[in-house]
C-alpha cells in the first residue's frame, strides 16, 4: 500500500508539473496548430528534431545497459525496439516527413546543430548515462508524456493548414499511440526505482526547460 501510494503522488506531481510546464503551450506549437507557423520555420525543426529523435534510441539504450532491475529493461527494451527496428524506424519517418516539407535528406542528417539542440541533447545524454535510474527516466517521461497530445495537434495543423496528406506525417501517427505505451513504462519503472522524489521532479522540470528552450531555438532561426 506504502508503495503504490509513493507511485500515485508521483504520478500526480508529474502530471501537474507537465500541465503547468505543457510544450503544446509554446507560441511554436501554437501557430502550428492554428496553420500560422512559417514554412521556414517549420523546415528549421524538421532539421533540428530530427537529431534528438535519432539519439533517442541510445538514450534508452545507455539507460537499460546500466539498469539492474529485469523488469525496467524488459520495458526500455519495447521503447527501444519501437524507436529503431525495421527500414521504417522513426527517424525515417521524421526525414519523410522532411521531404513533405521540401527539404531533401542531407540537408536534415547534415544540419548544423543550433545552440539550443545542442543543449538538449548534450542534456539527455549526460542523464541517460550518468543521472540515477528514476531520474534519467523523468527526462525521458518529460518529453514522451506529452508527445501523444502535441502529436495529435500536428496531425491537426498538417493536415488542415499545410495541405499534408497522411502519409506524409506517418511519424505522428505513429506517436499518438506508441508513445502513450512508453510514458506509462516510464512512470511505473520510475516508481519502481524511486528513492529520491525531488530530484525525479527536479529532472522532468529541467528537461522542460530545455525542451522549451529547444523550441525557442528553432523558432528564432526559422524567422531568420
């Protein structure tokens, strides 16, 4: 009973904090639901996302590789998998997605890294190979909690302001359900490994940070 209570307080602090911190609230995301986001500017993140979605794999990676507990590697392991196997992984869906867009590929996989991507991903790195379990898994859930609702308005704004069709931005559509599965993984090996609330909530606020500051990145350099 101790620890399933211990779970859901950590559950509803987490949910608050992704709620009042919510990227769906970024004015970037915002004009895009609502179709007044830049093409520019829309081309400047299908270059800089998809190098964090290609690091993502190794992020998950570096965490099971260090994690005693088989139930939580059990769990990175269906993340792992979902993120990376086959031709039509997820970053191959991103550079789809890309090309809708107009870019061509070497232009994404080529990009230079803005300040704020670097960041970020130096950010994950650092946590998924050095940051205790539960906390490295709060920077992952930081993000993946809230992939399925930002998902959905993409699919929105693609699609009724930027004349997508749905095979152009499968990689969404494969995100409002995979990712929904990966959060709750996430939130129950969190509370499995769990021996410091703070500093998990401490982590999913800093990865909020650094992925609104992600956002401000590509919104500055799109508009430039």
């Amino acid at each position: 009973m101790v620890v399933s209570t211990r779970a859901e307080t950590l559950r509803r602090r987490l949910e608050a904090l992704l709620e009042e911190r919510s990227l769906l609230a970024h004015p970037f995301y915002r004009e895009w639901t609502a179709g007044t986001l830049s093409r520019d500017r829309l081309r400047e993140y299908a270059r800089q996302y998809y190098h964090f979605e290609a690091m993502f794999p190794r992020f998950l990676s570096a965490i099971h590789s260090r994690t005693d507990s088989l139930r939580i590697r059990q769990l990175l392991l269906d993340n792992l998998w979902d993120e990376e196997h086959g031709e039509r992984n997820h970053p191959e869906l991103w550079l789809e997605f890309a090309e809708a867009l107009g870019l061509e590929r070497t232009e994404v996989v080529g990009a230079q890294w803005l300040p704020e991507t670097e960041a970020l991903i130096a950010h994950y790195t650092r946590q998924s190979r050095e940051a205790p379990i539960a906390e490295a898994l709060a920077t992952l859930y930081a993000f993946e909690a809230q992939v399925p609702a930002i998902a959905w308005q993409n699919i929105k704004g693609l699609s009724e302001h930027y004349g997508l069709r749905p095979e152009q931005f499968e990689f969404f559509t494969v995100h409002l359900v995979a990712d929904v599965g990966h959060a709750g993984a996430e939130l129950e090996a969190m509370s499995e490994s769990c021996t410091d609330e703070e500093g998990v909530i401490a982590a999913a606020e800093t990865a909020c940070t650094l992925l609104w500051s992600f956002l401000d990145g590509c919104y500055r350099a799109g508009a430039a």
